[in-house]
C-alpha cells in the first residue's frame, strides 16, 4: 500500500478488528493449512472447512450480545466442525455468569436432550471444560414435551441450577433415531428460547466499540479452533477409545474428565480408515442396550460427508441386523449392494466415528476386516 494510500484510509476501532481479522486469516491460510499441522496436501479442503467456521462465528459473534442471549443452530449441513453428528441438533448461547436466566424448551420427540454448561467461550475461546451437563434426566419433562430450567449464580425458585463463576456458553443437543437423518430436514423446529431473568431496556444501538468487539471475537473464534489448537492427533496421548491404527478399533469407552464440549453420558469408538480404490472396511458388532447409538464418516477435519444425499452414517432406525442381532457395517467407495454401506464418497482416508449414549450393558469390541470389494457380496 503507498503511502497516498494510507492517508486515504485514516484508522478506526472497526478498520483495525478488521484488519486484524484479515490477517489472522492469512495466517491461517499459511500455517494452519501447511506442513506445520499436516495439512498441506488437503488445502481445498481446508479453505472450506475455514470459511466454514467463519460463517459459523460470524453468525454467533458480531452481533453477539451477552446480556439478551439467543440460541443459535451452530453447525448443518453447510456448517461442520469438532464432529458434527448427522442425528442430532445442536445449538449454542452465550451468557454472562453474574446473569440468571430461563431457558424453555421441548424434547420435540428426541430419543435425548441435554443442556452442557461451557466455561471460557463466551469471547469466542474454545472450552476449557464442561462446568455441567443436564439430561432429560434433570429436566423435569411433561407429557407434552416441554421443560423450563433456571441458570443463575444464586439459588432461585423452579427447576434451579448454580452456574460457575467463569462459565461463557450453553451447548444444547437434540439427538434422533430415524430414517433420514434428522440434521438434513430443514423443517426441523426444536422450540427452545432462553431469557434474562431481570428486566432489560432495549439493545443499545451498534457503534464502534461494540462493532470492533464482535469482530474480535470472530477472531478469537477463528484462532481458537485452528492455530491455537495442537495438530489432530498430535495434542499428546489421545484417549483409550481412539485408535491410531488404520482399520482398527479400540474398546468403546466413556470419556474421562470434564473436557470441553464433551457429552459426558456417550461411549465412544474412533478410528481411521485407509482404503485402496479395490478395497472395503467391514466392521462386526452389536449395538448395547442404550438410549441413542450411530455411526458416521468425517474427514480430517472432523467434518461429516455429505449426509444430505449420500449414505454416510448409520444410526439403529437405519441398520439392517443379522439374525442373531448383530450387525455388519462395509464402508467402502462403491455401492457394494447388500445392506449397511457406509459412502466414503471416494476418499480413501477418513475416520469412522461410533457414539454409544447411556449404554446400560458392556459394549462389545467392534471387529474389522479390510476385503477386496469384489468378495463382499459373497461373505
């Protein structure tokens, strides 16, 4: 830029967010998507997966206002991250701690609702850990479906729960079992709202404090979710329940601790595939008795296929069983016609994701062969 140029583009709060913003986003575009996290031969898919999380935080946060919070659908179809689920609704809200709220919502026929309290994200961070996880089990649900649950730090009258002193967002999931997967349904409405519990005047009016504000969060968002997260898989000791050998899968397990964004009632099993266009991954198992259980495919940056129009994940509604209640899953390129194909849409890398919620019963190792994709059929 000359130096005419400058002095025609005096400085502002907002100008130097933005700028900012711009340049983290390069950034991220040389670093994130390069050698440095492993990332430099899959850099197509790594821009949408970046614009992808812009429009997710620009959605939650340049207009974000902690003091009248709003529930957002923070991923779809067109917005995938951190193992997006192609059976459950998610939504996201930013709150205060030193605020009491009430939250109104109905099951709407989910097989489970849960509300995780996220602390260190309301200014865009990722969370430090889950503060608290209500279930339908806490929600005090009536026949009709609809529940209320009141947040603030000091106790109030109803269906009450204490919020953390450094708590920043509230997670919702919405999970179902059923033919089409329920996150491609855009009729969809889960009736869910959250007020202040104390009177508030009217929003006040944008100007450029607040502007610049909300554009720094966006970058908080951004940065959060890509440089300043250690490469997947390189974060140190993965947990038991991932796997880092290709077509393999370690015992499904509970998670330990209170990470953040983890729902703490699934079991999960987790591992990448590897296959030869010539190639299918066959997976054995048996589903536990247990509240909710599916399978899906992401790519490396934990985003699902495209569930919209091809078959890429399995819930129970829409797996065929053996006899004997079983089931056997082929994940595989092509259409190999018999039941349980898994599209892998022609990758051939990915990560085979299972969640197993409220199993009341020990979950039966998942066993795996890679068969060339001729023989499958005959099996």
């Amino acid at each position: 830029m000359t130096e005419g140029q400058q002095s025609s583009t005096p400085a502002t709060q907002t100008r130097e967010a933005f700028h900012e913003l711009l340049d983290l986003l390069r950034d991220i575009d040389t670093r994130f998507l390069g050698p440095e996290w492993g990332n430099a031969e899959r850099v197509p898919e790594g821009h949408r997966y970046v614009t992808q999380l812009l429009l997710s935080g620009l959605e939650l946060f340049a207009e974000a206002d902690l003091e009248r919070p709003v529930f957002y659908r923070f991923v779809s179809p067109t917005k995938k991250f951190f193992g997006d689920n192609p059976d459950a609704i998610y939504y996201t809200a930013f709150i205060r701690p030193d605020r009491g709220y009430r939250i109104r919502g109905n099951t709407a026929g989910a097989v489970y609702t849960s509300l995780s309290i996220e602390l260190g994200t309301n200014e865009g961070g990722f969370s430090q850990r889950t503060a608290l996880a209500i279930s339908d089990k806490d929600l005090k649900v009536a026949a009709d479906g609809s529940y209320e649950v009141i947040l603030s730090p000091e106790q109030r009258p109803g269906n009450w729960f204490k919020l953390d002193p450094e708590v920043g967002s509230i997670t919702t999931r919405h999970y179902f079992e059923q033919e089409r997967p329920v996150a491609a349904d855009p009729t969809k409405v889960i009736p869910l709202s959250i007020e202040p519990l104390d009177p508030l005047g009217p929003r006040p009016p944008a100007d450029a404090a607040s502007i610049a504000l909300g554009l720094r969060r966006v970058a908080t968002y951004l940065r959060s979710r890509t440089i300043d997260r250690p490469p997947f898989m390189q974060a140190g000791q993965v947990p038991s329940w991932v796997s880092i050998v290709p077509n393999q899968f370690n015992p499904p397990e509970l998670p330990e601790g209170d990470v953040g964004f983890t729902l703490l009632d699934a079991a999960y099993a987790m591992a990448p595939y590897y296959l030869n266009p010539d190639q299918a991954l066959v997976i054995e198992g048996r589903f536990p008795k247990c509240r909710f259980a599916n399978v899906n495919l992401w790519n490396p940056f934990l985003q699902t296929y495209d569930y919209v129009t091809r078959q890429v994940s399995r819930n129970r509604k829409q797996t065929t069983l053996e006899p004997d209640g079983s089931f056997r899953m082929v994940v595989a390129h092509q259409n190999p016609g018999i039941p349980n194909w898994l599209d892998t849409e022609g990758r051939p890398m990915g990560i085979v994701y299972w969640r197993f919620l409220l199993p009341e019963e020990p979950i039966v190792p998942l066993k795996t062969e890679v068969v060339e994709f001729s023989k499958i059929a005959k099996r």
